[in-house]
C-alpha cells in the first residue's frame, strides 16, 4: 500500500495540474477582429476612426491592442458586436486592410501557450455559427475517368500495334473493345492483363473485351475528389475572411464544413458550394441569327441567349477557360464607369490566347458563365449565363478586364476564380444555422444549470453526510475541475448536450461517495472500532463502484463510437466523467478520509454521532 | 426497517405488465414523433422582442405543405418544422423572411436532407443493438449469466416504458432524446448492478444459512438507503436541468428525469423477478 504522504502528493499534483489547464476556460475566448494594414504601417486614423465607430454604434470593446507595427487586434464582449462592427470595417472599402473575424484565447500567457493550455473549444450551438455536411457528386468524374481511359487505350493499342475496330466508353463505368480478328483480342487481352490499371477485364470472347473500373480506381478518384475539394472550399472560406472554420472530410465522398458565427450565411453558402468557371468565346458572326432560330445552327456552333434574352451565336470552342486564371480581384473600371474583374493569366496560357485575340481583333467575344448545379432530378445541369459580349479591340495577354456584373457579383466571380473551380458538384445534405444571440443565451443556460446542480449537490452531501459529506465535496470539486482539464487537454468541442453531461455527472460522480457512506454506515453497526468500519465500508463498496461504473462506461463508449452530433457531445463527457468520478471518489476521498482518520479524531466522533442518531 | 421486497414482487409484476401494456398501447396509437434526425426536413426557430401572434403567423405560412407552428419555450419564440420536405431550403428560408415581420428574426436553421436520415436510424440502432450486447457480455462476464439476463429483462422493461411515456408525452424522439436514454440505459444498470453485486456477497457470504429469497431481500433492504439516495441526487439535477438548461434540452432533460425514477423502481422491484425466476430451473 502507498502510504498516505505519496498519495497526498499525487493528488495535489494531478490538482494543480488540472487547474492549469482548467484555467483558460475561466476566461474563455473573445470574438475578435484582426486588421492587417497590407503595406504601411497602423495610422493613429485608423484608430480613431475605428473608435469612433464603436461609439457610434453603441459597442463596447473588450481591448484594441496593436500587436505589431502592421496588425491590430479588437476584442469584443460578443460575437453580435465583432459582426457589426466587422460591417462597417467592410463598408468602409478600404483597400489597404484585410479584415479577419478570429475567435481568441483571452487569456494568451507564454507559459500556458506552451504547456498547451487552452480553452475547450465551442459547438455551434454554444457560440454560433454554421454547420454544413456536403455530398461530393462522384459520379460525373468517374465517367470522364472511364472516357480519358477510352481514349489513351486507343493509343496504348496502336502503339503495340494492336488494330481494334471500336473502342467506346459506356456510361455504367465500362469500356467495350471490339476487334477484327481474335489474334487482335488475344494480343489486347494479354496487353490488358499485364498493363491495366484501375481497370477490370469482365469480358472476354468473340472479338469482344469488356473492361470495367474497379473498386479501388473509384476511391482513389473518390480521395482525390474530396481531397481537392476540400482545398478548395478551404481557400474559399479563407477568402471570405473567416478564420477558425473546420472542413474536414466525413466517411468516403461527404465534407463538414463548420464555420463560427458568420453574418451573410447566404452569401457564405452561396460562395461554398458553387462550381462556377469562365469561358471565353467567339461569337458566330458568319451565320445569321435568323438562321440559327429556325433551327439550322452549324455544327461548330452553339446557341446562348444573353441577360436581356436576345440570342447569340457562339462558335462552341472555348479559346480561353477559367483555369488558366491565375489571379482575379473586383476593381473599378474607370473609363466606362462600371464595376469590372482584373484578369490575371498563367504563363502557359497566355500565348495561345494572345494569339488568337490577335487573329481575332475587330470581332466580338463572349465570356460565359458556367455553372454546374444539381436540379430536382437529382441530375447535374450546367447552366450557362453570358456576362457579356465585347469587341475585342486589341489583342488581350497577360492582364486585362472584363465588365458586365454589378459589384458584389464581380466580387464573388473574383472570388471565385481566384480560390479555382470545384472539381466536383456537391450538395448540401444537411445545414445547421446557430444565429449568435441563441447560442450565447444556450451557454448562459447551459452553465446556470450546471451551476445550480454543482451548488446543489455540495449542499445535498452535507445536508445527508455532514463531516463525510464534507470531503465528498472535496472530491466532487476535483472531479469537476479534473473533468474540465482532461475535456480542454484532450480537444473536445463543448456543446449544450456536453454541458447537460456534465451536470449529470456531477450527480452520478456522487454516487460511488454515497455508495462508500452507506457502505460504511452499514459496517459501523456491526463494528466497534470506527477507523476499522470506514477502511471496510471502502473496501466492500469497491466492487459496486467498478461495476456500476464500468457498464455506463460501456455505454458511453458505444455511443461515442457510434453516435454523431449531439449524442457525441454527450458521450464524451459522460465517459469521462465516470473515470474521473472514479478515480475521486476512491482516491481523493479516501485519502482524505485517511488523513481526518490518522489526525483528527473529530471525524469519527462525528461519525459515532451520525450512526447514533440513525 | 426492513421491507419484505420479496412478497411485493406479484403486486410489482402487475403493476410492471400494466405499465407496459399501457406503453405498447400508446405506442401503436400514437406511434413516435420522430424529430428531424430521422425524418429529413427543416427547422426554424424565431425570435422577437415581442409577443408573436401565433395565428397571424401559421395565416401567413400555410401554403407550406407539412408546416407546423408552435411557441418555442416562451410566447416570443416559435418554432416552424416542416418535415418530408423536397422543397429547397433556400427557398423556404426566403419565403418566410418576406412573410413574417421585421422584428421577428431567424435564430437558429436546421436542415436535414433525406439522405442523411437513413444513415442517422442505421446508426442509432446499431448503438442500441451494441450497447445492449457489450453490456450482457459485461455482466455475463462479472456476474452469473442469469443476474446478466434479469438485467437485461428490467432493462428491457425500462426502454418499453420509457418510449410508452416518450409516445404518451408526444415528446420529440430525436439524437438528443436517443442520449438521455442511453443515460438511463446506463442509469438503470448501474442501480440494478449494484443489487446484484450484493446478492453475489451475501450469496457467498450466507452459503448454506439462507435461501436466494432471504438473500435478495437482505440485499434489496441494505442497498435500499444507497438507491434511494442515488436516486435523489440525480434527480436533482435532472430536474434542474429541465427548469434551467432551456427548451432545447427540455425533452432531454424529462425522459432523464423520468428514466430515473423508472430505473430506481425497476431495480428494487423488478430486477429480482426474473432471477428468482430463471433460479428455479437449476
């Protein structure tokens, strides 16, 4: 047995070290704003302006602290005040600041930094904010997979000299290889064997292949997809100025993306989810639009229909694509007094497109908007929009503009040109919107509760125990604060279900205490010798204790395995609120049992009242 | 004090079969309100600085297949839910910012798409299915296979009287509720384990001096003291938890509340039933 010193030690050690890292919970996180002047310096007009601003609009910060010559850091009481004057930051269309809505620990100690002590982290539902599960369509991609592999294989077989009759790709993910001869099959079978990848043979006879692609290829195309798309979404949510969002990916081809407390949530979704892209093309000039109405549009060509519905020829070969992009922000275009996008090329493209603008100067150009959405059908559609049809006046390189969208769409097109195209079509599955006064009113309930129910049972232990009662308590506020360490150690999001865990903790922990006084008060009917009734009352209760314990352990396990969204929340603290639990009850109490019981001969005289009143 | 638990057990075994019949009885009528979770559909909360007019609202919004309106917790909030929905959440969102008026404000959206739900019931019931299996092997392990099964009756009995009341109550059954039952899954072992844990002392400890009746009675009778009080200091929070934690977890925190109660009287008058039972074919 270890003697009452050691394990005194262990305990204020595992103590301490739970109120360091229960510590920056106290203080929590502030929703803040941080101002990076792009070239110069922080004016002292900034400032003012800043605080002026503030009083304006009846907002009272929390700290404006210059962090360095170029970064400045406004703390705020709530998110609703960050919002509003995030606003009026943005309404102000300075463009020597970039403006990011942070959340902050407010405590920012060295030591604690190092230590990684930091406050647990909120759920939506506490601080605000939005919760999207994504699906990534796959489906559209394996099909141009399959194709691109029809293709090449054609040129794979020429290079063995293989003659084929027909390859085509079919759209349920198989290939059909038709030969002349059964020499030819043979050869491009044996070829197929040793060299196909991602693909399997699935029929093989008379003249005729079958390939099919495998399991694996499409999870790699899945992993790569969701993978892609993730950076994707990443950089548009960076784009749009928000720190501190999670997109991560959820079983094979869906994304969670959670983003704290955002104002112009439509916007925000609207930016995420879209795969839009630019196309330039040259108009039709040769065939008459009459012509193409009544039907008889060349082969080359396509039929759009502008914004004010007139329609359009377009010779159906994009000489430029937003991928070559590499660049784009909203700007003014001061000549024709309208908004505009600067356009900034890659190298590699810039040749071929100088080129033909070149060629081309003097004849009409259309820039289209293409975006692919999932209609009611479930089906992906591509819609297509013409933003506008210009001359081209000279020939176009590396920079140029183009105009024709009003200013915040010119501003969400840079965006997204500049963050690149998604390479998939997603839907949104399942949105959760949080608006920010409800989950400051949910924290506020969620902690009265666990508050009152914390207060309550200190009380209800002395009211039922008195002395023991006493030292339950000792070992119900490590519990807590044990609890509230390991929960801020380990990471876990705080939600309202998690704090409701945390309560019924408190009220369960109690029970292995309550277990062990029963216990013992049972024992001290049959024992003259008190010191020797407790030590049994502990002992006996031990078994209870891990066994009650140990099932609900289960439980909680199982649910964190298998649960998501609240239910997790809950698991979590519910399971480790039942190993803190134990270890408080069994070795804080006791030992703290054991050193009344050793020094203070109060504690069993107080007991031998408690058994003689009972 | 001592109680004879063992003569209660026909009164207790009637009063157990009434209970559940009841239950299966509002479960078949009323079957479960299924929440959002497992139903697919949308969900909105709103809020305003004043009292809303329920009626001027529900007026407004009723061209809106599947819609139901209710206050949320106080007259200044209403809940909109529309379930089974195909219609674009977009679009409702928009619909019913241009209906209602302007002091009245969206706090909180939930979408669930109709994919999302299959998945959400494909998991709730494999948890459920788990946890009841690990936690029989569990006891099976610790305690004789028949102590594991009479648990796993009077847990059994918990869960079809906790869903009769969830039916009765016409409480939302969604992912939070699902939780606090599991807590009272847990609840309820807990205090069943403690009794059989007993009865395994005392069957060691009285070999040969007392019958497994006596022995239960002697359990029930000092494990009694620490149920009750147990029982109280749970019930404590949860019923704090129901006045203070807000309507959100207001379904969580009843059936919490309720789960208990039924946990510590199934335990005391329920769990020994079937192990006197399934003892008497040694």
């Amino acid at each position: 047995m270890m003697s009452i010193k050691y394990k005194t030690i262990i305990i204020t050690f595992i103590f301490i070290l739970s109120i360091i890292y229960t510590y920056p919970n106290i203080h929590g996180e502030d929703p803040a704003i941080i101002i990076n002047k792009k070239t110069q310096n922080i004016d002292n007009n900034l400032i003012t302006y800043i605080n002026d601003n503030l009083n304006i609009n009846n907002i009272k910060k929390k700290s404006l602290i210059k962090k360095d010559k170029k970064t400045l850091i406004i703390r705020f009481f709530s998110t609703e005040d960050q919002f509003t004057t995030h606003e009026f930051l943005k309404n102000k269309n300075d463009q020597s600041i970039n403006i990011s809505l942070n959340i902050l620990n407010s405590t920012s100690s060295e030591f604690l930094e190092k230590i990684n002590a930091y406050p647990m982290k909120l759920g939506l539902d506490l601080r605000g904010g939005v919760h999207i599960l994504i699906k990534v369509s796959i489906k559209n991609n394996i099909n141009n997979f399959v194709k691109a592999k029809s293709s090449s294989l054609k040129n794979e077989l020429k290079e063995k000299n293989i003659t084929y009759q027909n390859i085509k790709a079919n759209n349920k993910k198989i290939i059909k290889l038709y030969f002349n001869t059964d020499d030819d099959t043979k050869n491009a079978h044996n070829y197929l064997k040793s060299f196909l990848i991602g693909f399997d043979v699935i029929y093989y006879k008379n003249k005729k292949i079958k390939i099919q692609i495998n399991k694996k290829q499409k999870n790699e195309i899945k992993k790569n997809i969701v993978e892609q798309t993730i950076y994707i979404l990443s950089r548009r949510v960076n784009e749009l100025g928000i720190s501190d969002s999670i997109i991560q990916s959820q079983g094979k081809n869906k994304i969670i993306i959670e983003i704290p407390g955002i104002q112009d949530i439509s916007r925000a979704k609207n930016i995420l989810g879209k795969t839009a892209t630019l196309s330039f093309m040259l108009v039709d000039t040769d065939t008459s639009i009459r012509r193409a109405l009544r039907g008889k549009i060349p082969k080359q060509s396509k039929l759009f229909y502008q914004k004010d519905n007139t329609p359009i020829l377009l010779k159906n070969k994009n000489i430029l694509t937003g991928d070559a992009i590499i660049h784009a922000s909203a700007g003014f275009e001061h000549q024709l007094n309208k908004p505009c996008i600067n356009i900034k090329l890659g190298e590699k493209n810039i040749a071929i497109f100088e080129q033909t603008t070149m060629k081309n100067i003097g004849n009409p150009m259309a820039i289209v908007y293409k975006e692919s959405v999932i209609n009611n059908q479930k089906e992906i559609e591509i819609k297509e929009t013409i933003i506008s049809v210009a001359t081209i006046m000279s020939a176009l390189s590396k920079d140029f503009q183009i105009t024709g969208l009003n200013m915040q769409e010119s501003k969400d097109l840079a965006l997204l040109l500049r963050s690149g195209s998604l390479p998939a079509t997603i839907s949104i599955m399942e949105e959760k919107i949080v608006g920010p006064s409800l989950g400051e009113k949910n924290i506020k309930s969620g902690l009265t509760s666990v508050c009152i129910a914390f207060i309550a049972i200190l009380f209800f232990m002395v009211l039922n125990y008195k002395m023991l009662g006493l030292i339950a308590n000792i070992g119900l506020i490590t519990n807590l604060i044990l609890l509230t360490a390991i929960m801020s150690i380990i990471g876990v999001t705080l939600t309202l279900p998690g704090l409701a865990g945390i309560a019924l903790t408190i009220g369960m922990s109690i029970d292995a205490n309550i277990l062990i006084f029963e216990r013992i008060k049972e024992e001290m009917k049959k024992e003259i010798n008190h010191i020797y009734g407790i030590e049994k009352g502990f002992k006996n209760a031990f078994s209870s204790i891990i066994d009650s314990n140990l099932t609900t352990l289960i439980i909680g396990l199982v649910l964190f395995t298998l649960g998501n969204g609240p239910i997790r929340g809950f698991a979590v603290t519910l399971s480790i609120g039942i190993i803190t639990s134990i270890y408080s009850s069994i070795f804080v109490t006791k030992t703290i049992t054991d050193i009344f019981l050793t020094k203070n001969i109060k504690l069993i005289k107080n007991e031998n009242k408690l058994h003689k009143t009972k | 004090m001592k109680i004879n638990f063992i003569k209660l057990n026909k009164i207790s075994m009637l009063i157990s079969i009434i209970l559940c019949i009841l239950s299966i009885f509002y479960l078949s009528k009323n079957n479960i309100n299924l929440g959002l979770e497992f139903t697919g559909g949308i969900e909105i909360e709103l809020e305003s600085k004043n009292k809303i007019e329920l009626n001027e609202i529900k007026n407004k919004l009723n061209n809106i297949n599947n819609i139901k309106i209710k206050y949320y917790g106080s007259k200044k909030n209403i809940q909109i839910k529309i379930k089974n929905t195909n219609e674009n959440i977009d679009n409702i969102i928009i619909l019913i910012e241009n209906q209602i008026p302007n002091d009245i404000k969206i706090i909180r959206i939930d979408y669930i798409g109709a994919e999302v739900n299959n998945e959400t019931i494909k998991n709730s019931i494999n948890a459920i299915v788990i946890a009841i299996m690990s936690m029989t092997l569990y006891l099976t392990y610790r305690f004789k296979y028949k102590m594991a099964l009479s648990a796993i009756i009077t847990l059994s009995h918990d869960i079809i009287i906790i869903l009769g009341i969830i039916s009765l109550l016409k409480l939302e059954f969604d992912l939070t509720t699902l939780s606090a039952m599991f807590a009272v899954f847990g609840y309820s072992i807990n205090d069943t384990v403690v009794i059989f844990d007993r009865i395994r002392e005392y069957s060691i400890l009285y070999k040969g001096e007392k019958n497994l009746k006596e022995i239960i009675n002697i359990s029930i009778n000092n494990t009694l003291s620490r149920t009750t009080i147990t029982s109280l200091s749970t019930l404590l929070v949860t019923t704090i938890l129901i006045f203070f934690s807000g309507e959100y977890l207001f379904g969580f925190s009843i059936i919490l509340s309720l789960g208990i109660i039924i946990g510590t009287y199934s335990s005391i008058y329920i769990s020994t039933i079937p192990l006197l039972f399934l003892e008497k074919f040694k």
